[in-house]
C-alpha cells in the first residue's frame, strides 16, 4: 500500500505514515496489551509470509505496520521498536532503489522520505551510529534519486550532506561510492577538476580498505569482511571514472594508464566477457584511438590545423558533449567526446 494510497492512509491515521506518538502515552489495559501483542504477532507473521512470497513491498506494509505498533505498545523509546525501525528503513531504501531503476519516482520518493524522517534525531533510531549511518546511506541514494531525475544541484547537496556524515563516522558502509557518485555528479555539471580529487579520494580510501583488509586477513583467517568483492568490483569504476576525468583535462598519457588499470580490476573481478568489463575495454580502446589521431595530426604542418585549436583540444573538449553518468555505450571508435564517468549507486 505505497503511492497515493499509502498517503491517504497515512491521512486517515490508518499507521503507515510516519508520524509521532505524544510522549506521555496514554495508560494501556491489559486486554489493549494483549490485543496490541496479537497484532504484533500477526504483523510479524504476514511480514515473514510475504517475503517468503517475493512480495517485498506487501512485506514492508506489514513491516511498517507492526513497527507502529509496537510504538504503541511500548513507546517510541523502546530497543524493540529502534531495532525494526532500522530494518524498516533499509527495506525503504533497498526498494525505493529498486523502484527507481524501474523508473517508479514517486514511489522511490516516498520511500526515501520515510527513511530520511526515521533517521532524523527525532525519529525512533536510538543507537546514534547505526542511525547516521542508515542517514548517510539515504541521502546518498537521494543523490542518485535526484541525479536519475537531472536535477543535479540537488543531488550534489544531497551527496555533500552524506560525505559530510561519512567523514566524522566509523559506521559508515560505502564512503568510496559516495566519492565516486560525486565525482560522476559534478562530471556532469562540466567541473571536472572537483570530480578529479574525489575520483582520487575514492582510490586512497579502497586501497587503504584493502591493505587493511589484508592485514587482518593475516591476523585472523577469518577475516577479509563480506564486501571484500564489493569494494574490488567499485575499484574499477573508480579507476575508469579517475580516467574519464584526466580525458575531460587532458591529462592523455595519465587517463590511458588508469583506463588499463580499470580494466585489469574488472577482468579480475567481473571476467573478461562480462559487460561492464567490455564497456570499460572499450573506452580504452576509444582513449587510445584518440591519442594515435592526436600524434599523427601534430606531426603535420601547423599549417594544416585550422582556428588555433590543437587536435587535442578538440578531441577532449569537456564542454563537447552532455554527460549521462553510465559507461559509455557501444559506437564507433570515431567518438569524439570523453567517456562518461559511471554513477556507483
């Protein structure tokens, strides 16, 4: 019940808008207690029904119901209720992703929204860590929302407000994507020297992510940590976008070693057919091309260069095309405008 009608519900004061029990809670009897409990039970039930089902946003209703219960039951500071709000809010952004992919915006919107209300200081998230980290992860997939609907200003500050979290937490999940998605953000709006340090930043923090995933590998066989393939499979992207920015500024030689380099991690880590790897060979190919056209034209007679422009500044030109943070699709090797940089949401 997502849409128009969970805003009408939520209107009707049916429980699956977010909204705020009066602190000083009414007294409850014990058959309002017991009847609380049974809904609670039924909640959890259908809860566990629909996603056995593959029924995830009929699972997130009955989610959302029974946290509001609980709420109701034991009030909005209780540990059970801050532990199902923070499932409910990263089923909120897992599918309001989901949504988004499928082009569903509002519905994507309205998802969001409720995770940025939950994870406000005043919503039922009570460990402070967990609950900017769960903010940083919603505002940086209202960057890629807002990004996916080319308003880009708005999904800067968006990006800005989860970086400015990441870098004053330890909770956080993924501060490289959030630099990546930056960099690919302020790539389209044409400022390539900013995308460039954050293309950087992202590379410094998974290299450092890696050393000591390595040396706690060394400590504890154990160890390595479940987004070890993650944080490999983002090192291409953020090879292949440091490289799509050094074309934008026409640092040739520099964007041709990173384009290789990305291309290495992605055979590593996708395989050489796959096809994030094909589009990542393909901008090398594109890289190199351009630079063979660019030497073999400043071998001839200056004569023969019209208005003044080198070859090189035509062929890289930042402001020559409009951007679309994706991998560049399949065209001929005659393009003559830089690859895009890749969005890592």
């Amino acid at each position: 019940m997502y849409g128009a009608a969970a805003a009408a519900d939520a209107e009707n004061g049916g429980g699956s808008g977010v909204a705020h029990a009066p602190a000083n809670r009414p007294y409850i009897s014990p058959d309002e207690a017991a009847d609380l409990k049974r809904r609670i039970r039924q909640h959890d039930q259908m809860y566990a029904a629909m996603q056995q089902q593959s029924k995830p946003f009929d699972a997130l209703e009955h989610l959302e119901k029974g946290l509001f219960v609980r709420k109701e039951l034991f009030g909005p500071d209780h540990p059970e209720v801050s532990k199902v709000c923070q499932i409910f809010t990263t089923s909120c952004n897992t599918l309001a992703m989901n949504s988004l992919q499928r082009d569903n915006h509002l519905l994507a919107y309205e998802l969001l929204k409720k995770a940025e209300i939950l994870t406000s200081p005043s919503g039922y998230i009570r460990d402070k860590k967990m609950r900017m980290k769960l903010r940083a992860v919603t505002f940086n997939n209202f960057g890629c929302f807002y990004k996916r609907r080319g308003k880009l200003h708005a999904a800067l500050q968006y990006l800005a407000k989860a970086l400015k979290i990441e870098l004053t937490s330890e909770e956080v999940d993924n501060p490289a994507g959030t630099h990546l998605n930056l960099c690919a953000t302020l790539s389209q709006l044409g400022r390539h020297g900013p995308a460039l340090e954050h293309a950087q930043c992202a590379l410094e923090l998974l290299e450092a992510m890696a050393a000591s995933r390595k040396q706690k590998v060394r400590e504890d066989e154990n160890g390595g940590g479940k987004n070890a393939t993650d944080d490999a499979s983002i090192l291409a992207i953020a090879w292949h976008n440091l490289a799509v920015e050094q074309e934008h500024l026409n640092m040739v030689d520099e964007a041709l070693a990173s384009y290789e380099q990305a291309v290495k991690v992605a055979e590593k880590e996708w395989g050489e057919g796959h096809i994030k790897t094909l589009a990542i060979k393909h901008s090398l190919e594109e890289a190199r091309s351009k630079t063979k056209n660019r030497r073999s034209h400043s071998q001839r007679p200056a004569v023969s260069q019209s208005h003044g422009q080198s070859p090189l500044q035509s062929v890289l030109n930042p402001h020559s095309s409009s951007s679309q943070l994706k991998f560049a699709k399949k065209s001929t090797l005659r393009s003559t405008s830089p690859t895009k940089a890749r969005y890592c949401c």
